[in-house]
C-alpha cells in the first residue's frame, strides 16, 4: 500500500513539473512575441486573475476591465520580465494594482460579497458558511487565505505580489487562519446551543 502511494506521489510530482515546463516554454516564446503562446498563458492563468480580482472589486464587470487592463500591460511588458519563473507572480500583482487602480477611481465598489465561487465538490452549505467566515475578516487577512488556498501561490509568491518579508506574511497567515477558525467555532457552538434548546 505505501510503494502504492508512493508511485502514485512520483506520479503527480512528474506532472506537475512536466506542466511547469511547459509553461516555462510558453512564456519564454511570448517575450519573444509570439501571441498564440501569450493567449495559452492568459488561459491558464485566468482563474487566478479572477480571484485575485475579486479579492479587491465587487462586480464582475469590474474585475473584468481590470483583467483587461492587466492583459495589456502584461502583452506590453512581458519581454522586460528577468525571470521567466516568476511570471505567475508578476501577472497577479499587475492584476492587483489594477484592480486597486479602479478601486481608487469608484465611488461604489466594495471588496466584499462573493469571493469564492461554489465548488460542486462541496455542499452549497459549506460554501455559504466559508464565504461567510471570510467576510468577517479584515481584507488583509482575507485577500491572503484567498492568494493562498484559491490562487495557489507560495508563501514566497504573496510575499512578491504584496511586497512583504516572508516571515511577515506566515506571521499574517497564521492570524488569518486562526480568526477564521475562531469564527467558524463560534458559529459551531452558538448553533449547537440553539439545537439542543439552550438559551443565551
């Protein structure tokens, strides 16, 4: 059972890096200007822009101008990129400051409301409960649970995207995680009282 999963482990790991490779590859043929390579990126990174649009704009046309905005400044820039690697990253903070950019610029655009989208995998209760749990934390630690388990990136990655030491972004991290934890306990406890008949 464990060479099992072993196998399996080694498996997922050569994909993984396989995909990182060829990433790589269209990357590195896009800052030579090649527009087929650039449009697989966007592809691929897209769900990542959404995201980490939505940590910061409330409607979605919204974060749609801002990726757009984001595509044509990374289409312009994207040949001035040192390290093809970071390319992920550098992506998302132009996504942040553009989303920021529009933020700044209207007068009726909260960062709240509708962060994550609902996952068939889960039932739409958990979902409700998790956006719920996220709306009572502050936008720091929110945008950073949501950089971290919905966007993918590093701890490493949002220290880029945000400009913060490493450790400064663990420490933020770990408060993040443990006021939602908090939170979601609560909740737990306050509703279990009303089940089994307690008062406050």
């Amino acid at each position: 059972m464990e060479l099992s999963n072993s196998f399996l482990h080694l498996r997922d790991k050569c994909r993984k890096e396989h995909t990182e490779l060829d990433t790589l590859k269209l990357i590195k043929k896009a800052q030579k200007g090649n527009i087929t390579s650039f449009e697989l990126l966007i592809t691929h990174y897209k769900q990542a822009m959404y995201y980490m649009a939505k940590t910061i704009l409330k409607n979605d046309e919204d974060c749609a101008d801002a990726i757009q905005e984001s595509i044509i400044k990374a289409f312009l820039n994207i040949h001035k990129l040192k390290e093809p690697s970071y390319f992920k990253t550098w992506l998302i903070r132009i996504v942040m400051n553009e989303s920021y950019h529009l933020l700044r610029k209207s007068t009726n655009i909260i960062p709240l409301d509708s962060i994550l989208e609902p996952s068939y995998n889960h039932p739409m209760s958990d979902y409700l409960e998790i956006e719920e749990a996220l709306d009572h934390l502050s936008n720091d630690h929110r945008q950073l649970l949501i950089l971290f388990y919905t966007v993918g990136l590093s701890i490493k990655e949002i220290a880029d995207v945000l400009d913060l030491p490493e450790n400064t972004v663990k420490s933020k991290m770990h408060r993040a995680r443990q006021k939602m934890k908090d939170y979601l306990t609560e909740k737990e406890t306050e509703e279990h009282s009303w089940t089994s008949g307690k008062s406050f």
